[in-house]
C-alpha cells in the first residue's frame, strides 16, 4: 500500500531569521574578506530554496520511508521509494556545497548558514539525510587530510553526488572504546594497503543512491602500537576509481547485514566485512600513518555539532506540529466553565496544560537553534580571523571546542524530551502513524547514542573542554554570561529572571569546583557519576543566557517605538519574552537540584556491589 | 519470516517478596476473616505460576507479536501468532480469577498480591495482557453493578474465558472530555436500549481469542441532560446470548478500523460502529439510567491503577535486561587505568555512568512497586475493615483513592524514562529489535496518554483527592511521612538522607498552600499550569519515603545478628540501602526545583499570546 506522499515537516522562517540576523547578527561575516563573496539576500536565497526542498522533496518522503525501510536482498540494500530522485535533486540544488571551501569547488558558506540548512534538513527527513551528512563529512575530512591525488581521485565525485561516504569507526567489540578495533591493515605498496576486518553500525555503509562509496575506515597497520594512538586512516572505496574518473574492479568490501532499528529506518545501518576474500585494499588518508584518530576527530567532531542539528531540526518539526494540532483540536471547555457541560468547547492551546509543553517546546527549539548557531558562527569567526588575529581566533575556536559536546549531548536528549511533549500534546492521536510525531520520538532516540554517547560527551567536556587553555575557554564561556547579568539585571521585565541566571551560575562555578576537587582527591570515579548532571547544568545556565539575550533584543524591536509594527511581530516578539521567562521559571530551577547532587558526593552506585543491583539475573 | 520464541522477560522474585512480606507485611491480611480462606504459601504458589506463564508463554510471544501486530482484514482482527493458545492457558490456569470476589467464582486473593500478577503479566507482554486485563475491568464492573440476570448472561463466561469484555467511551470528538459523548440510547423494551454511535481507541476491541466481547459502552439516552451526569453504561454484546449460555444472533457492532501504534502493537485498538444498520441493541447496566459515569469510574480507578502496574512490569524487565546486559557486555577499561591501552577490559557495569543508570532504574522500580502494592494493601484493609471499623476502613480507602492519580501517571511516566535508560546503557544494541528495550520504550509510551492522561490525574489529585473528606486523606499522608522522619532522623547511615525527605516534605506543604492560594484567588489556570509538578514532586517525596522505610527494614535484617546470612542475601539488603540513598541525593533534589517552580507563579505560558508561539503555523 502506497503512502500519499503529504509532507508533516513544519519550519519557522521568521524565527529562524530572528536567530540569525537579529540575535546573533550573522550579517557581520560579510563584511570579513572570508565571507565578503557573501550576502544576506543569497544566504536567505539558500535556505529558502532549502526550505522548498525539504517541504517538497524529502519532507513527504519521510513518513513512507520510515513504514518502507530499506531492504537487504542478495547482499545489496536498497533504499525506499523516492529516495534516489531526492538525491539527485539534491545535489542539483547545490545544497551540499553550500559549506564546501571554495578551494574544493564548494560555495564557501558560513557555518552558521549551514546550520540552519541541516536543520531543516534533518528536521524534514531524518534519515534520508543522513546520507548526504555522511558524504560531506568524509568530503571534508578527504579535503582537508587527504593528499591531493587522493583529493582528486574522489572529492569531485562525492561533491556531486555520484559517489557517497561513510565513516568506518565501531567493530563488534569495539564502540565506544574505539581503540580496541582489531581491524587490520597491511602494507601492499606506497599508499596502498591490504585490508580485512569487521566494521558495524555503519551509517550509510550500503545504499542504492550512487554508484559508489567511498569508506573511511580505521584499521591498525600490523606492529602499529594498541590503542587509539595505533590506528590509522584509510580511504576504502567500494569499487575503485580510475585517473579518468569511470569505475574499475570491485573491491573486496560486503555487506553483512543491515540493523533493524527503532527508528531512522531509511537510513541502512550495514554491518561491512572488509577483506573476506583477502582482496581488500585501501588506500592510508594524507599517506600518513598512526594520525586516524586524529584525521576521523576532525569529522567526528563536525558529527557530533550535526546530530545536535539533527536534534534541534526533529525537535523544532514536533513542536510546530503538536502546535499546529493544539490550535486546531477541540477538546473540552475553558477551565472556569468546567462545571457548565454545555459550554463551548475550546481548542486545546487554551488549556493551561497544554500551553506549558508548547511553551517548554518552543523555548527549548529556540534556545538549542540558538546555540548551535551561535557555535558555528564561533566557527565562522575563527576562519575569518586565524590569519588576522591568531589570538582573537583561538578564542573563538575554544568556544567551538567548549560548547560542541553540550550541543550534541543537550540537543539530542532534549530532542526525545521534546517529541515525547509533542506526543503528549496530540494524546492518542500522537501515538499512531496517522501524526508524524511518534516517528519523531523513535528517530531522535539514537542521538544520545551515535557519535559518542552522551556520557562520553560528558566526560569529554569535563576531563577535556573545562581545562583546555588552562582552562581560559571556560573562564571566557562564564565571564560572557556574568557580564550579561550585571549589564541587565536592572532590565524591566526580565529582572527576576536575569538575577535568577546569576544565581545559577555561581551554582554551576560551585560544582565545577568540586567536580575538580573529587578529581584533585584521586575520585575520578565520582567525576564520572557526576559528568552527566554537569553537563545538563552547563547547557541549562547556557540555554537561559541565550534566551535573555533574544528577549533583549525582542524587546528592543518591539513596542511603542515601533508604530507601524504588525500585531502578528509585536506578538512574535512578546513570544521571545514569553519563552525566556518560562525557561527560567520552569527549567532553570532543575540547575540546582544538579548542583545539589553533585556537591552531595553520595557513592551509593560506585559503592554497590554489583549484586546489590538484583540477585536475579 | 518466523521469529525464534524467546524469552527476554525477566523478573526479580526475590525482590518481589521483599516488598510483599519483609517490608509491606502483606501476611497481615491472611489473618483477617475476609483473607482468611487463604495462606502466603498459596499466594506464592500462584506467583510462581504466574511467573512460569510469563516467562514460558507470553514472555516468549512478546517480540513477535511486536513485528506482527495485529492484522485487520475483512471486517475482521487476527491477533499474532500464539495468541489464543496464551489466553486459553491463562485461563485454564485460573490466573484471570485470582482476585475476584469467591461470590462471583474467583479466589477472593488480594489486591496486594494480584498487584504482583499483573506485574508480571504485563512486563512480560504488555500487549497480550490488554485483553484479559480489560476483561478483567468490564467482569469485575458487572458483578458490582449489574442486575442478577445480567450477571447471569455474561459473568460465568468472561471468568472462564469464552467472552472477553472492553471499555468503551472514547469517540472521535470525545476523549479527554468523555462529557461529550454523542452515541444515542433510544429505548426499545424494559433494559433493551438501541445503541447508534462511533467509539474510538477502543482497546481489545475486536480480535480472535473469545467467541464474542461484551462491550461496555457510554451512551446518552434520548432527552437526558449534557455533560457526563446524562451518560448511561449499556451492555453491548458482539453477539447476543441465549439463557443457556449459547450464541444466538450477531448484534449490530461492525469493527471500522484498528489503529497503527507506535507500541502494543498486538492489542488491537478499534475503531467500533454500534448502529450502523439501526440493528444495535444494548442492555441498560443495572436498570439504571444516567448512572454511566459513576458506575463506569470503578472500572476507570482500576484501570488507572492497572496502568500504573503495567508501567511498573515494563520497567521492571528493562532494568533487568539492562543489568544483564551490563553484566556481560565489555567494553573500554577502569576510569583508573584510562590512560593504558593494554589495560584488561572490563564489563561496563564497572562504569560509573552506567551504574547511575542502572541504580536509578532500581530504585525507581522498586520504589514504584511498593508504592501500587501498598495502594493495593490499602485496598485489601479497607475490603477486611469496612464491615468491621468503618471510620478505619474509609482512612484506608482515603489513601486508595489520594494514591492513584500518582501510581498511574508517575509509574507511566517512568516506565518510558526508564526504558530510555535500558536503551542508553545497551547503547546502540539497545536500538535495535535484537533486544527488547527499544519495544519497552514504544510500548510505555502509551501508558502517559490512556485511561486519563497525566494531566488529568494531576487535575483529578489537586481539584478532587486533595479536598477530599476535608483534606484528611493528604493530612493523613503528610502524617505517616512526618512520623517516620521523626523516628529516623538519627538512625545511623541514613541520617542525611531522612533529614532530606524532611525537607522535602515541608516543600511539598508549601508547594500545597501556593496552589491552594491560586485557587483562592481564582487563578484556576494557575493550578492547571502547576498540576503535573506538583504530582511529581508529590510522587518524589512519597517513593522516597517508601525506599528509606525499605532501606530500615533491610538494616535490620543484614549485619552481625545475622551470621549464617549468605553474602549474597547480605548483598541483596545493602542494594536495598543504596537505593534509597541514591534516590535522596539524585532524585528527590528536583522536589525543590519543581516547588520553586509551583511557588514563584510564573504566568507566561498563560498570558502569552497564540500567535507568540509561532507566526508560521
């Protein structure tokens, strides 16, 4: 039975453009000479065009795609109906250079434009993107580690979408412990290695959308030492490609299987078996061995900030969804005539209940768009300044640094927090396949596990982020924030809440102290136990400031100054004000009951013994 | 394609009786005259059996039927394969009658002990248990308010199994305001009404496992007043019934669909058209007319009770799961050695993030059980008193009535927090249907949204169980906290942990007198807005005082009196103190958050404007 192809995928271009042009005033990049072959008008242009794809192309893809899945028959995985013509326009749309370096044919687009774009498109069809994701991530790493025979043997085909990528990280035993791959290579000649091993949970890994696929794949060159400082990088194409760019021999690269997933189902999960037949080869990244975990961070960090994206893009779908429905659906009267069964029923957004998960969705949307934004313009302002001012620059790529696992681990739990609100709000009706929202729920669960666990994120942002730079990025991240709060906390409207962002972040300095101190004392154990809650701390203090921050600025473009103003902006505005005192009022607080369990020091889990846990299994 | 039958179901018997016997004291009631008839031997018995049916034939059927679903061809539902095969052994083996009345043919068991029953059945295979768990609803609303020849009619087959029976109030206009109802009741003869209507979501409401299904349904005869008092209950059979218990003729009930569900995949949920050829009759409940709601509402506070229980089974068995699955997995070394490469692997319940995960599941199912087995203990006394003591009797019905918003919607709601956490610590492998954990997620969500969602036993706490007789049950609640506090504040080792529910009791008042003074002042929307926080908190501080009334008891039955304990027994009690421990410091915290929340009575998700949302949808 075939899906009528109806497109559920919901986006707000004004809000969207607040956050761009208002707040963060990513108009400035134009005027660095990085960015100076820009303008507003073709960025708008871009995502505009993107928008239209993902309403009209990919957006009625994604309920059909996830009922279909892929198949795998006779070693070969073929995508849903729809997918191969979306691909195709794609790539005729430009969409996937957009961000692409100038130097490698691409547009050379901020970041923080590009953000948006993968928003949307990830918002619109979780799955399918991940295809295209993957392809520009080992495009970028291919561009920037890559030698340029490499380059040019493969990078004009991934950019146009005739051969796809992948990244080749995890093995049966090897997942988050990525040094333990035992995938093995050996030297052949020059670049040239053989390799064999077993590869899983590889996203993209098998995919009837191109004609080929370029793997990039860890493995260890025989003698190299254990561990992640042993392995290298290889480029593993899935057929090999001569000078001339047509297609030569097979490689001995199989397909073993593809996951059956909760979610995401488009996407083919592949299991690869390298080598079986002992003709496998690879060619090693940049001709340098022993540097793969330091070429892949370079497009796994780009993956983690993008399944943030991936979070905020499902998140801000359901929430305009379950908005759209609590507008529309009526159910019960109005709660002061809840005694009089004969009056008039209302929609449900009267219904106080129902304004509070709207409002939590759409302050929290708001505020992870925000923040992904204001990340990738960080990375923005180091590319226009690393050659102007270094120091300036380091700044800005500390940030980068600092805030990219907040962004992954914040945004991707909060994206199933959010769809599970959207759920809610439909009630029965969000349960069913009828409403887009409970694929929603089931495709944003993988993003706290993908790319890094979000404890591993967590544990990366304290034994890592916190004390980079002597510890300079997080002291700038803190001083940014107080200097917000003493500059506003006379602010009519929001004083209580700009005090309240005060108060929170002494408390967030309070339990990095003595996150630090359990470290000082030998307790790396109880920094661990702790990492998550401080994690969830930081991004909360960090979600409040950014949502104070645009009600500064709403209030500033709406009101008495502005005559000609429509009701609909005036209330556009007051909305911003509306979701930043909410947050405060109503997820801050969460802050220092965190703070209360990590100062607490309380062992009980690292103390248990494991049959305290049950004696039944 | 056929899947294997296997058994991921797993439950903790030891635990179990803990609850039941060593902390809840349930043997009490066997010594009353109304529990006399039986022994905690017998009860045990039957446990055991139940638990063997679990784990042998529906545990078994649980992921297949998930794959499978239910079919709906030709007017007519398949459930999956292995299903009327499990509801002819349920029946056989006397389950479904455990706890019904010994006048109507059951075994007269307890509420307590049938609490444990259903745990296990609906952890084992929650889809499966919607059928006779709903029979079990409708048998047990007849038999309190049926006439004699109405009983007659139906009774003896739904306990033998033959007929199985549903609720039915939701239409499409009418779900959470079931006051809305427009199915029509037009009298024909003495109880014989004529039934013409749609009803929806209506769970188990057509299949294969019984020869017919006597409905339940909500209806308004001609001329009766609005809103929910001028709602009938009517017996609508599927088919009709001759007084020798035979079949006679098909009523007029078509099945019009059933729905594609995010979980519970293999209980179908029907759409139903009563009337369609003006050939529906139904017989009047009782001979009563607009008594519906009331009398429907004993099956609703079981079934919201019911649901609490199902969302304790799902949690369970996913916690177990996960324990196990933490046992054995390896992966990546002690946080102490994570600079060695060559450093043995350990199993990952070594990690501290995932022993948080794992110790908050346990001390969330755990405190979620002794909270549904101590409103079913409550039940049991009130059934032993009320002929006896009846000002005793009704403090206990008090507490029945005061806990069941709370079980269904905290137990609901953590049953899917709790599946988001097995699927967290089996990380990827917890995405996929190669374990259970992901089905337990889709499975639970369901729990938040039917019979009343959350927010409307959060309504129902505030607006009607917390006035109720005066507000001594909640005075009552609050009190039997207060004394334990009193009592062990000085007890050793959880000094800190009782001074901390101390606290949080005086919170939870507080948090009570705010919402209070918003009624007071007419601020209506206020309480709506604060409902659900005020819930949790109230659940918060109820299971933490059932977890530190735990952790006293297994005190004193670890430790030097005890010398020829096994270690294992000993290891048991000291998780039992962890638990609690744990709970205090990582969880109870966000009381204070919430009731900061309810107290500074923010008002912006009430004031701000629709279009302050969003001006793109």
């Amino acid at each position: 039975m075939a899906d009528a192809a109806v497109n559920s995928y919901e986006l707000d271009l004004r809000a969207i453009q607040f956050t761009l042009y208002e707040h963060l005033q990513v108009q400035q990049l134009f005027d660095h000479p990085h960015y100076s072959h820009l303008s507003r008008e073709e960025c708008d242009a871009v995502i505009a065009q993107c928008a239209k794809f993902a309403t009209q192309v990919t957006g009625p893809l994604n309920g059909p795609g996830d009922r279909a899945g892929c198949r795998f028959e006779n070693g070969t995985v073929t995508t849903p109906d729809g997918f191969r013509q979306a691909w195709k326009t794609l790539f005729e749309l430009g969409l996937m250079s957009f961000a692409m370096p100038t130097e490698s044919g691409g547009f050379g687009g901020p970041h923080a434009v590009e953000c948006v774009l993968q928003e949307i498109q990830s918002g619109a069809n979780t799955a399918f993107n991940m295809y295209p994701g993957l392809t520009h991530g080992a495009a970028d790493m291919l561009f920037h580690c890559g030698t340029q025979a490499q380059k040019d043997l493969f990078l004009p085909h991934m950019l146009s979408g005739r051969f796809s990528g992948t990244m080749c990280l995890s093995e049966p035993h090897a997942g988050s412990d990525v040094g333990a791959a035992k995938t093995r290579a050996k030297h052949v000649d020059g670049e040239i290695y053989e390799i064999t091993g077993q590869k899983c949970w590889i996203s993209a890994g098998d995919h009837d959308l191109t004609e080929n696929i370029v793997h990039m794949v860890l493995a260890r060159i025989d003698g190299a030492p254990a561990g992640t400082k042993g392995l290298s990088l290889f480029i593993v194409p899935k057929v090999w490609v001569k000078p001339d760019g047509s297609l030569g021999k097979p490689n001995d690269v199989q397909t073993g299987s593809i996951e059956h997933k909760m979610g995401i189902k488009a996407s083919a999960t592949a299991v690869l078996n390298f080598g079986e037949n002992g003709a496998c080869r690879g060619l090693l990244m940049g001709g340098v061995p022993n540097q793969g975990i330091k070429q892949m961070f370079r497009m796994m960090n780009s993956a983690r900030i993008a399944v943030g994206i991936q979070g905020i893009g499902v998140a801000a779908t359901a929430y305009l969804n379950a908005l759209g429905y609590a507008r529309e659906r009526l159910q019960g009267s109005a709660a002061k005539n809840f005694k009089d069964p004969n009056a008039p029923r209302v929609a449900i957004i009267e219904h106080a209940d129902v304004r509070r998960m709207l409002l939590e969705m759409k302050a929290k949307v708001e505020g992870m768009r925000t923040l992904a934004v204001k990340l990738a313009l960080h990375n923005d302002l180091h590319e226009c300044l690393k050659d102007v001012d270094a120091g300036k620059a380091a700044r800005h790529r500390g940030q980068v640094d600092l805030l990219t696992p907040i962004v992954k681990s914040y945004c991707s739990d909060q994206a199933f927090r959010i769809a599970e609100l959207a759920i809610q709000t439909y009630g029965g009706a969000g349960y069913v396949q009828d409403n887009p929202v409970e694929q929603y729920c089931r495709d944003a669960k993988i993003l706290s596990i993908y790319e890094g666990t979000n404890h591993i994120q967590a544990a990366d942002l304290i034994a890592r982020k916190l004390q980079a730079n002597g510890g300079e990025d997080f002291r700038l991240f803190l001083e940014e924030i107080e200097t917000f709060v003493a500059r506003h906390e006379k602010t009519p409207g929001i004083q209580a809440e700009v005090t309240a962002l005060g108060v929170a972040v002494d408390a967030l300095k309070r339990a990095a102290a003595a996150l630090m101190e359990f470290f000082m004392s030998g307790k790396v154990d109880q920094v661990m136990l702790n990492a998550n809650d401080f994690l969830a701390v930081m991004a909360d203090v960090t979600i409040a400031h950014l949502l104070l921050e645009a009600a500064v600025v709403a209030e500033t473009k709406r009101g008495s100054d502005h005559d000609d103003q429509s009701q609909e902006e005036f209330d556009f505005y007051a909305g911003k004000v509306a979701a930043a005192k909410f947050f405060v009022n109503h997820v801050l607080p969460m802050v220092h009951a965190r703070v209360a369990t990590i100062t607490a020091g309380d062992r009980s889990a690292l103390d248990v013994h494991d049959r305290g846990f049950s004696t039944a299994v």
